[in-house]
C-alpha cells in the first residue's frame, strides 16, 4: 500500500521546546549578612503526550549566571505524569531519574560553563488512562548551584493529546467510485474529519467504544489523483492520519455502501 506521511516525525514523541533565556526576578534579599546570588526563573514551555506514550520537554538556550562542577537542572514531573529518561549525549553532565519517576535531573560533572549552551530533554510518560484534552499540573523545573541553593525556576505545560487516527480505507491502487467509503480506528468517542488534498471535508463519524469509525462523501469526488488524510479531534486536541494516495473516476468502480458498526 502507497502511503506518504504529512510528517516525517514519530508518532510516539512530542516534543516542547522551553524558551530560551532567563527572565529577571527582581532584587535579591541579604542572608546572614551577605547577599545571596541574583535568582531568575525559566520561561514557561509545552508539549502535548497522547495517552499511553512518552514525549520529551526540552530546556533550551539557557543564558542565566555561570554555574560549575556540581549544579544541576532538576524536573519534577506533573501529576499523572512519570519522568522516565533523559537522554542527553553531551559530555559534561550526568542524568539520573528517580526510582519513582517523581524527578529527573541533569548534574554538571565537568563543563567549564554549564546550561549556556545546548538543550535539556527530559522524557515524560503519560499513563493509558489519561483524559485527551487534560493538563497535567504541577511540572516544575529547578536549576541549583552546587550547594543545593536554588537559581532559577519555573515550569512546563503538559497536555493529554491524542493518538494519530488510522486511515485503513480506501486503499491507494484500487480503482474508485466518486463516492469512495473511508474508514478506519481512532480514539473512541474521537470525531473524524476526513479531508481532500486540498483541505476540503469529505466526511464525518465519531469513533465508537472500539475506535471504528466509517463515513462516505455526500457528494461526488473529482476525478483523477487525490489524497485523503483523517483528523480525530477530541476536547481541543486533534491529531492526523497518514495521507493515502488515491484516483477517482474509474468507469469499472462504483460507490461502496458504508458498512454497519
């Protein structure tokens, strides 16, 4: 089956790019008599994780003080989230995730001027349970010092997405009427927009309780190469099939009934 993909990027990983730079949090207070280090905070950030998969939230182009051998970007995961990697490859630093998947952190080991440079990833896993359209609360992100003293701090939005609907019909290389069925799976309770390859609906369904889904145009197709793609959308969040190649108007083809769920 010919099939091309509107993107060339897995389905399984989302990721949200922190903005970079620090932004000023005002003056600091005296301790003990001395004045403690200026404290700034991150940029807030996104990403958006279909249940049951994993994503990555990236802190990026970090530019706050010069911090040394010892500090450390940590992650808190949002609730009914778990932090599960951080897959950084870049010498200097050190990851480690908690047995819990509560936190993950990165911990300077050698750079001369660590987090002003490069990005961060942490990767994140939401559980199969998790409600598209939600957002996860509580995603806190904290860069120490090598004492442990806090130096910035903020945070990352995450949302429940969904999972890429599936296109199964009509297949590319067949013969088809004006009127071709299309039908698939998606996200149970998901609407299902079928659309041309220049953006015009061709059909609507809801997926029903096991995820099919089956619609036919109300009017004809014009005739030649077309591509159909399928868009589920639920509770503010959407997410899009493979595109399928397809050709219209052959005289030996006729409209194909929509088969009963």
């Amino acid at each position: 089956m010919n099939r091309s993909s509107k993107a060339a990027a897995a389905a399984l990983t989302a990721a949200g790019i922190l903005a970079g730079g620090w932004a000023a949090a005002g003056p600091a207070s005296a301790v003990d008599g001395a004045a403690p280090p200026p404290r700034e905070r991150v940029l807030w950030g996104s990403v958006t994780i279909p249940p049951g998969r994993d994503g990555i939230v990236e802190a990026s182009g970090l530019s706050g003080p010069a911090l040394g051998f010892g500090s450390s970007l940590t992650l808190t995961a949002p609730s009914g989230a778990r932090a599960t990697g951080v897959p950084l490859t870049t010498a200097g630093y050190r990851g480690e995730v908690a047995a819990d998947g509560r936190t993950a952190a990165y911990t300077a080991t050698s750079v001369e001027s660590p987090w002003q440079t490069g990005t961060f990833p942490f990767v994140l896993a939401v559980p199969a349970e998790a409600v598209p359209g939600a957002r996860l609360d509580g995603c806190v992100l904290r860069l120490a010092d090598a004492e442990g003293a806090e130096r910035a701090s903020g945070g990352c939005q995450v949302t429940v997405g969904l999972p890429s609907p599936v296109l199964s019909r009509p297949e590319s290389g067949v013969p088809l009427g004006y009127r071709p069925t299309a039908s698939g799976t998606a996200y149970p309770g998901a609407q299902v927009t079928v659309s041309d390859q220049d953006g015009n609906e061709v059909c609507v369904d809801t997926a029903g309780a096991d995820g099919a889904w089956s619609c036919a145009p109300g009017r004809d197709l014009p005739a030649g190469a077309n591509r159909l793609q399928a868009t589920a959308t639920m509770n503010g969040v959407s997410a899009s099939s493979e595109q399928i190649q397809i050709s219209v108007g052959s005289s030996s083809a006729e409209a194909s009934p929509v088969p009963a769920r």
